[in-house]
C-alpha cells in the first residue's frame, strides 16, 4: 500500500479516545489509541510481536502500560517492553509508538518518521479562534474508496451541478469554467457563478430569494484535507474575490483518513460566519450536508467497484478536471519523494 | 474471461425493458439497457470514460442521450459523445453501443463485432408462429456456475433420471442408450424409452396411465441455447421418430446467458401442442418446471464448487457424455476461431 | 495446503454419525462418511470422478453403495466403481476409501497411505477403562485458526494465567517458570504452582477455600491431540509429582481435527477422579469450560487475522514458549519426513 506517509492525519475526534483500549486502522496501520492517565492520547502499534494478538485485546495497567491478553507481556506508551512474564531479562522489543496531538478538538496522528513529526505543521485556520466564527464537528462517514477517489472530488467544483442538484448546485453553474492554482501545499481550483438563482443551501441559510454571486474555492491541503470556502451575496452588490467576508460564508472542512486501498473515513465539519452558537442552524446544516455527502459516496464506491475490474482504455481528461489533475500528480510527487529518501536511509545504513 | 462474442444472446424478456436505465452483467460486460423514445432497446457500454461511473447512475436526457450522474458528460444512443460540460469542443471518446434486436418477446444483444451483427441469424423456431402450438414464457433462473455447465446440462438425456425422478425421468430410462449427432450449428442428443410407464409430467399433462413411447431430444444451439424436445404417446401406437408431433408434445427452451465465469442466467419457457390458450396448464407446466430447475441448479452450483477446488484427477468419461462431449468441443473450436480472427486483425492493422 | 497426513485423526463423536451421508472436511479433503449396514462407519472421498459431483448429494443404495445424483454411477464402501448407467462396461475409476475405526465412542479417520494406517496407533488413555474415572464428552468447538495456533495453545500451561484469570488460571501462576520435555511423540510442558490460593475451577469441583498445591501437566500428542493433566491437593500434604491420583485430578481432552488451512474443530471431553456418574458435575464443569475454551477461540482467531497480514518482524521468543517451540518443530520434522517419503516412492515408481 501506497501512502503518503509524513503527515499528520486526522485520528479522530478527540470525543471518540478515552480509557478503553480501540482499535484504528490508518494507512493500513492497525493502531490501538486510548487516553493516558494525563489525557493525552497513545498510540501504538496493534500487535504483540510475540504472538501477534492485537494489543487492543489486553489490558490497560497502571502508568499507561499495556499488557498484552494472551501471554502478559507489557509494553509502556512509549512502546517500549517492560515485562515478560515467566523470565527475568526484558526481551529486546517494543512496538512502535505514534506521535499524537490533540489540536482543535481533533486528535491528529503522524504516520510516518517519528523524527521528521513537528505539531506545528498540524493543519490550521486561524478562523478556529475568531469569534466571529462558528465551528461544529459534524459526522465519520465511512466511504468504500480509495482516498484519492475521495480526495479529487474535494478539489473539484464542477461536480456539485451534477451530484448535489438540490443543495449545494444548480444548472446555472453546469458550464462556468474552472480555474485552478497551486500554493506550496495547497492546491485551489474555484469557479464564481454571478448573478444566478441561489442554491437551496443559500436559499435556506442566507435567506436569498432574488439573484446571487455565488463562489466555490476548493483548497486542498495534501495529503488529504479540503476546506472549501462557498457563499453568496446579493448579486446586485458584485462582491470582489476578496470581500467574501462580507457574504454568507461557510467553510466544510473534510478530514480524510486513508483506512487502506478501499477504503476512507471523511470527518466533516464546518465553520460558517452567520448564525454564531445558534445549535439549530448547525443541526439544520448538518442534514442538508448530510444529503450531499451521500451523493458523494453513491458516487465514489461506484467508482471504486469500476476500478477493480480491467481497465481497456485510459481515462479521457476534461477541462473541468484542472484540480484533480494538479491533486494526483503532487501525490506522485511526494510518493517518489518518500521512496528516494528511503532508499537513501537505505544505502547510508549499508554502505 | 473467455466467451464465444460473435454471437446473439438473450438480454432479457421484453418485458424487462423499459425507459429505466438498468445495468445488465453478460460475458463479464456491465451493460446499461433502456427503451428508446422509439421503443426500441438501446444498449451501451456501462462506464463513463471520463472516471469510470456507471452511466446507469446517470440521466437518461430527451433523444435518448445518457448524462453521467458525476460530470454530466453525455452520450447518445448510439455512443457518441455529444457533451462535456464546462468546454465547447466535444472530447473524442465513446461507448461501445451494442446491437440489439427484438423477436418473440425477447430482447436479444450481438456481444462480438457489430460488423458481423446481422439480425436474420437470431435463434427462430417456426412454431412460435403456428396456431396448434402454445408458446409461454417461464423465469429467469440465476445459478451460480459457468454456462458449460449449465449447457451441458441441456445436451444431456442422461440425467433426468437420476436428477428429476418425480417429474421428466423415471428409473425406466436409467439404462437406455444415448445418441447424439450434429447438424451445422445444432448438436442433438437424444434417446426413446419405449413401451414404459410415463413420467410424472406425462402423467399429468398428457393423461397417461398406461404404457407410452417416451422420447427425449436435447437440441444445443450454439452457443447456449436448448431446445429439448420432449413428449409422450400411447405405446400402443409405436410412433415413428418423425410423427411425434402425432403425441403430446413438449418444447422446453432454455436461453442462457454467460453472466460471468461463475454465475449464469436461464430464461426458460415452453411451446406445447396441447392445452393452446390454457393458462391454467401453463402455470401447472410452470410450477413443474422449477420443481425440476432448480433440481439442475443445486446440482450445477455444487460441481461449480467443486471445479474452483484443487484438480487431482482426470475425470472419467462415460458412455452417456456423447452429447456433453461434442457440444464442448464445439465451443473449444469457436473460441480457438474468434481467437485467430482477433489475432489477424491486429496482423492486419500494425503490418 | 502441508499437513501431517500418516496419522489417525478425530472424524467425529460416534454420535455424529448414522446411515446418513454427511460431508465432513478434514485436511482438506472432503469426505462423505456415513454407518454401513453393519454399523461400521465408512468414508470416501466426497467426488464422483466423472462431473465431480459431491457424492454426499447422492443416494446411499443397498450394501453401502452410494449412487451419484447426477448420472448414477455408482460405488461401493470400498471406493470401487461398480455401475454406470446407460454402459455395460464398468469403467475404471474408484474414489478413495479412508481407513476408519471406532473407539472409546469417538470415529477415528487415518488420512495417508492406507497400507500404513494400523489402528493399534490409535491414541489411547489407560482411564478410559478405569473405573475410578469418569469419562465425559463435551461440545465441537469450530476456530477459524489454522490448527498449529490452536494445538501450540494446548502445549502452553503459561497463557491461562492472562487468558483464563476466572477458571483454569490466576495471578499466583504468571511468573512461575515453564518446563517442557519431549517422550517419543508425545511433547510435555508443565509447571506447578505451590502453596497458592486455588483457582476457580478448584473453588468449585474441589471445595477449597485454603491454600493449594496446583499441577498443569500439558500433554501433546503428535500431531494434535492434547491431554491436560491439571489438578490442585491441599498445600499442606505437599504432593509429590507421582502421587497426583490423590489429589483432585482433571484430564482436558481435546482432539484436533484441521479443516483447512485456517480452520480447525476441537472435540474436546474429559476425565475426572471426582463425581463419578454425577451428571450434575459433568455438566457444570462444561459450562466452565465452554467459558475457558471461548476465550481462547476469540484469541486464537484474533492471531489467525493478524497472520494473514503482511508480516514485517519476525516475532519474539519467551522462555515459556518452551512448549509450542518444541511441538512446531517437531511437526517440520514430521512433515519432511513425509516429503521425503512421497519423493521416495515417486523415484521408485520412474527409476
């Protein structure tokens, strides 16, 4: 399996850790996390390499340590051993330990070297601590599809005229070009439809009923984060690029955690720059996104399904596809990147 | 996958179509099927080019054109692209549209060359056409096993004995020899028991209590359609070969079509010389019918299990495989042709 | 798939078998085993050799026979073809016939070279016919484990510790060294634990409340039958390891019968030198142990999981994996021997 692997990924929601021992599965990782006696989530390697019973099927011990169901051998959170019962001498081994960080009541995870791991690189907006800004945690929706599969969608604006009719697209956006642009580590394709009917989201949350402006930006942090930034404002105001602020403004921000080859949980949630702590608002919103993201996944796992069978013919590339295209060919790049150095450790280890 | 393409095949009864846009499997092809505005069927490849949906998850579009549900990339009936939106030149791709006709009630589809289609080579029996005889249409069956075996199941008198005793065999014929011949595209297999008590479905529909000539003719179309010409009459009568339309007189049809390498669908029906008009006859045959059907499926998906398992052993061949033996030689012979034909072309257009 | 196949392994209870034909799994093979007419249980392999039918769909016939229920070809207990319907002459072809015998109410099956198979190899236990013991058969437990997981369990007295806390184990054992030694087929791990409080099962059938003396004597028979000696006296009579029979000594059978490559049947019974004939006890214990057996099938089936994942360490020995060390090894052993052998006749056969 094929990921990119120094980054950090979302986990969970910090709601879904506690004392009991759970089991995730992340890159392909089998991983059991749970909340230590300070409240910071560990994260270990779910497997005894004794006889290989997940960790996640022992017991949580005093100090944080794990001991493991079958033979009682006990790792600490650092995953290091620290007892084998029946002999005196501590075996040399240990099972791997993650780096966690809890930010932004999100718990975040760094798959790859321990080394390269630094929370500040964590995803950021600064609109997490404006007031003036509304945040709510929405659902894990649990896609069958390769992530990529997921991902491309999130960076691209043209399918919600197609897929989501009723809510987040309407006809009048089905032939506005896309334009697209790279920015270190994210990639942004957006389109504006002026002075066209309002979608039903707008219609219902911005309470537009004449002509809008209507933006989508769909930016891309990779590996797999999207916030895409859509809103309206009245028509007759012809809102620039930069005074989006002063429109109805949402951000949904889509976490996506590769499980493995076939599978994704998206974690959504958005923020929005109207209705501040009005919790029927968030519920209202997180029904109609609810709708929408379901078109999503019909799609997707169609999709999925398509791709394990042969393949006759290459795909044929549209204009609307700038985003995805960008998207996939900066994976490549990081993939390559991640195997050179690699082998580099390689070759420095054994020369 | 290996399948004999140039070839027509049963999609459907007529009544299975109509302006739904429906995904069919047949030869390990998905294929979407709908009524044209015209009524007639219309049949495409099942994967949008551009990333892969299946267009059954599309719109069907006035002038019978198919919107896929993602982009909104449209084809017509006949498989060009004539939309892509978001773009004023139209991309150069397609789908393959396959042939397809409609004659007696059933929809058949050409899986090979559309050159090669010609509409006049479709399965005819002149029966459907003459008033002494009955046709009705039964089920679709769906068993899970290779389509050889379930056709060699249809060029096979042999079985009935064993497989069906309380409806087309009984003990009588457990030894009777089998024949078999060919004649052009058409292997019969056949046997006469003579002057022995009827089956059970003589017994019902022919009012038999005594002694009767029995015939059994298993006619193998190729590549997978059965006609098995079946009936009774008084033994006293001692009915030549050629006057059995003089007895009671049964044609079972069996249309199969190759869903993949493990699953296969049987649209069985009858013709018959007696009860013309009764439906209450009709749905009396039918009910005996599965009872025997699904007699053959049990026994045709469990040797399915069985060939999926590791081979030890050569089978053995018997006496009574005459039939069996041709038809599959037959096939062996039209793929090696199809194989070659394949193989010429691709000669032809690189040389 | 590699097994131990000169052996005689476990079919099933007595009680599992009558003039039905059933399919039973072992090894691999699939066999339909059925009581002949003289009471005796036979066993063929479950194929007919002409279109692989498993001969279990068929009819069992007068003198044992069974008849395919496709064509009718049929087979004597023996293995031997001896008709086939619609020909005169016999064709020659046979199924395999396995060497089956019948004791202490259990069907043994040898699944090798019949020449080989001797039933006086067949495992046996002096306390059968002690009528100081009391001898009781328990449940079929089906684990989805390959059977090295589920034997190397049987030969480990240092799991029931972790595993069993409630029933067959306690904390007073988790340090207590493991010794392990080896008597022509038969591998013995064992410890004791002195002078501790009882454990569950002893609490129960013993009727201690005081301090105990505690034996765990782990027999492993090649290839997979375990016999577990366990047992607890009052500490102060300081049992010697010869004089167990005068404490409260349990004999745990389990028979072990490989389905597959990752799945086993463990028949398991007992043996008791307490309660004789008390039906009451028989059934209480079971419900102790279908408590202790579950928990090592949710463990077993957890590691086969794990083993069908990529591996990427080789996993870590403990001093207490003296037991399941020596059995693995000494199942190599036993496996090229019969590689060897095969290899033997194959060049004898050529040369």
């Amino acid at each position: 399996m094929k990921f990119v692997r120094n980054a950090w990924y979302v986990a969970g929601w910090a709601s879904e850790f506690d004392r009991k021992l759970r089991r995730f599965t992340i890159l392909g990782d089998d991983i059991v996390m749970y909340r230590g006696e300070d409240d910071k989530v560990c994260a270990l390697r779910d497997r005894c390499p004794h006889r290989q019973l997940p960790l996640s099927k022992g017991h949580l011990m005093a100090g944080d340590a794990i001991q493991c169901g079958y033979h009682g051998l006990t790792f600490d959170k650092a995953g290091a051993c620290i007892r084998a019962p029946g002999q005196d001498n501590i075996p040399k081994t240990s099972v791997h330990a993650y780096p966690v960080h809890e930010k932004n009541r999100i718990v975040w995870i760094w798959m790859g070297e321990a080394a390269l791991a630094d929370p500040d690189d964590i995803f950021s907006l600064p609109e997490f601590a404006d007031p003036q800004w509304h945040a709510h945690q929405g659902d894990a929706l649990h896609l069958k599809s390769h992530y990529l599969n997921v991902a491309e969608n999130l960076v691209d604006p043209a399918h919600v005229s197609f897929v989501h009719p009723t809510t987040l697209g309407n006809a009048a956006s089905e032939d506005v070009p896309v334009h697209a642009d790279v920015d270190g580590d994210v990639i942004v394709a957006w389109r504006w439809i002026r002075d066209a009917p309002p979608v039903g989201f707008f219609q219902k949350f911005g309470g537009f009923s004449g002509n809008v402006d209507r933006w989508h930006y769909y930016y891309l942090h990779l590996p797999s984060i999207a916030v895409i930034d859509f809103g309206s404002a009245d028509a007759a105001l012809n809102l620039p690029e930069d005074k989006r602020h002063e429109g109805v403004r949402v951000f949904a921000l889509h976490f996506l955690t590769p499980v493995d080859e076939t599978n994704t949980i998206d974690r959504w949630m958005h923020l929005r720059n109207v209705a501040i702590d009005d919790e029927n608002v968030s519920q209202s919103m997180d029904a109609m996104f609810r709708v929408a993201f379901n078109e999503d996944k019909e799609i997707l796992e169609a999709i999925q399904l398509e791709e394990l069978k042969p393949q006759h013919h290459r795909p044929v590339r549209l204009a609307i596809d700038k985003g995805p295209n960008v998207y996939r060919s900066r994976i490549e790049k990081l993939l390559h990147a991640e195997e050179a150095a690699t082998e580099g450790w390689a070759q420095a280890e054994t020369g």
